[in-house]
C-alpha cells in the first residue's frame, strides 16, 4: 500500500516588514506565525514545521512553545519543528517538550533533528564547536533510547550515564515521529537508516535531482539492516503568487536580502537576479503562479521518490500579508494540483 503524499509548510520565523517597511518586533512576528498556522489548519495542510534559531533575523529560538499555542488553536495538522538543533540541547527536554506538544495537541507533534546549518547556539549554550559531530551522534544515541519509551540505560562520552531512568510525559498512543534532517551529507543519510528514522532532506539550492544517489544510498541502507525503508521527505524555499511574473517580482527583493546576509556571514557573493532566476527555473525555488509551483513539486516527488514536501514559505522581510496569501494559494490550489498531476501520470 503506498503511504498517501503528504504536504507541509516551514517557517523560520524570519523577521518581517510592516506595510511601512520597518522590521516588526519579534514578538508579533511570533503571533502573525501561529496566524499563518491556522490557516494552514483551516486549509487542510498536512504540516507545520517552525525553525529553531539563535540569532535577529528570525523570531523562533523555541518552537515548541510556539507549536503548544498553534496545537490550542487547531484540530488536525500535524506540528513540528524544521529542525531542532539536537547538538546543543538536552535530548532528554527536547523529548520531554515535544512529548508535551503531542500531549496538548491530541497526538500530532513530531520532532525533525538536525545540527542545523547556523552555530551561534553553540556558544550560547556553553558547547564546543570542535566537538560538533560528537555531540550530534551521542545525543541522537541517547534520543532513540528515548523513543523506547523504557526505563533508560544508557552511557557515553560526553554526559554523565543513566541507570534505569524514566522520562515524563510518555507519549500517549504510539511513538513520537522523529525525522533526521539532512543537508547533503551520506554519512547522516546512513546514520538515519541506522536508527531506523524517516529522512528529511534540506534541499536550498540546485537541481533537485542531485539528490537522487542519497535516496538510493538510504534504502540500499535499509536493505542491509533488513528492514522496510522510512519515508522521505524534501524542504525547500518557495513563493506562490497569482502568477509567475507577481510571485518572482514580490519574492526577488526580499529573498536577495535573506540570501545576501546570510552569505556575507558564509563568504558568499551578492545574488544576482541571474542566480535567482536559474533556481526559479531550474534549481530548488519553487516560486511562480500555482501551475509553475504544482508542476516543480510534482517533478521532485516523481525524481526523488518521496512522501512528504515541506515549502519553507518565508523569506526574510517578506511581509506577512504576502505569506498569508501564499500559503492560501499552496493549499488551495498547489496541494490539489500536484496530486492531479500525479493521478494523471499513474493513469
């Protein structure tokens, strides 16, 4: 029986503009996401996923206290985090919160780890950055162990062992869905295949289709450890307008912004209106009118396999009446077109 796809949206939180082009405080920022949540609820969107962040430029550094305040407010989509940045944070909280967010939600919640592309949480948390894929290992070790929902006997390297412990809140029916996010590298694909976890694959930039030899590598994993594969999912930034020509010329001054301030940071150049225009057309932006932006997700799905596409909708100072009315356009029109496009081509 094949698993139905599932669609979701994802959002860092980033700090948006008000109608004047000032930046909104971070604590409305905060409130104008949960709006865009419910109406991802009220339009049968499959997902939420809120970004975990330590830095200005975007609101959320806890994402479950703000999915607890979308799960109040909603009845039946699904709310995550995209992703948790596992390495510098107690494995046991982040259960013990996400179990909570299940708790309040009715069973919905579900955690994506990372060790996410930014570090200034390693410095805020007192850990050390040369330690930074030790720490990731030990602490998803640890997690899985958790996920057992047991009393947990446990040792490594970097905290002190635990003998017959157990963690509270359980979780009510069943397990906590955990992903493992991924940026490109095939030692966390395998290590995904290894705990027996979903894949959740971070693709920002280039054709999608690059992506195609780390799902061969996560089920040829899964054939070696003799289980059935997890299913696969894709995030990646986007922008739906009426039309291609709105969409590109709404998103192309603050997604420059975004992109050039993140770059100086990483050593990269400005983004040129060149560069955009290539991963509108041919890379990982899925942004144009609902027809352009179906027929791209559409085209990824088949290549790559997956079960889930997760659209991360925001785009720095992008202001919230423009997210508002893409993600009404995503659910309204992309979701139902994507899965025609699909019919057709198993018909």
């Amino acid at each position: 029986m094949t698993t139905p796809l599932e669609f979701g949206l994802d959002t860092f939180g980033d700090v948006t503009n008000d109608a004047l082009g000032a930046a909104l405080p971070h604590a409305q920022v905060i409130r104008n996401v949960i709006e865009e949540a419910v109406l991802a609820d009220q339009l049968g969107i499959d997902f939420i996923g809120l970004g975990e962040h330590h830095r200005a430029d975007f609101a959320i550094s806890s994402p479950e206290t703000v999915l607890a305040a979308i799960a109040a407010r909603t009845r039946r989509i699904r709310l995550g985090s995209a992703v948790t940045v596992l390495s510098s944070d107690d494995p046991i909280r982040v259960f013990q919160r996400f179990a909570t967010v299940d708790a309040v939600s009715g069973g919905r919640a579900e955690v994506i780890l990372g060790r996410g592309s930014f570090t200034e949480s390693f410095p805020l948390f007192g850990f050390d950055l040369r330690q930074y894929e030790a720490l990731f290992e030990e602490k998803l070790d640890l997690f899985t162990e958790l996920l057992k929902q047991e009393a947990v006997n446990w040792q490594g390297k970097l905290r002190p062992p635990l003998s017959n412990q157990r963690v509270f809140p359980p979780i009510e029916h069943g397990m906590l869905k955990t992903w493992i996010g991924v940026g490109g590298s095939p030692e966390s694909v395998v290590r995904a295949a290894h705990y027996d976890l979903p894949l959740m694959l971070a693709i920002i930039g280039g054709d999608p289709k690059r992506f195609a030899p780390y799902v061969d590598l996560y089920h040829r994993a899964f054939k070696q450890f003799g289980r059935p594969v997890k299913p696969i999912g894709v995030h990646s930034p986007g922008y739906v307008a009426d039309s291609d020509a709105q969409a590109r010329e709404e998103l192309w001054h603050d997604y420059k912004t975004m992109r050039d301030r993140i770059g100086k940071e990483r050593g990269w150049p400005p983004m040129g209106r060149d560069e955009f225009v290539q991963e509108a057309d041919h890379g990982s932006l899925y942004v144009g009118s609902p027809e352009t932006v179906a027929r791209k997700i559409a085209a990824t799905v088949k290549a790559l396999g997956i079960a889930r596409f997760q659209l991360k909708y925001s785009a720095g100072p992008l202001p919230h009446e423009k997210l508002m009315r893409s993600i009404e356009l995503y659910g309204r029109r992309v979701v139902p077109l994507v899965r025609e496009m699909l019919a057709q081509e198993v018909a």
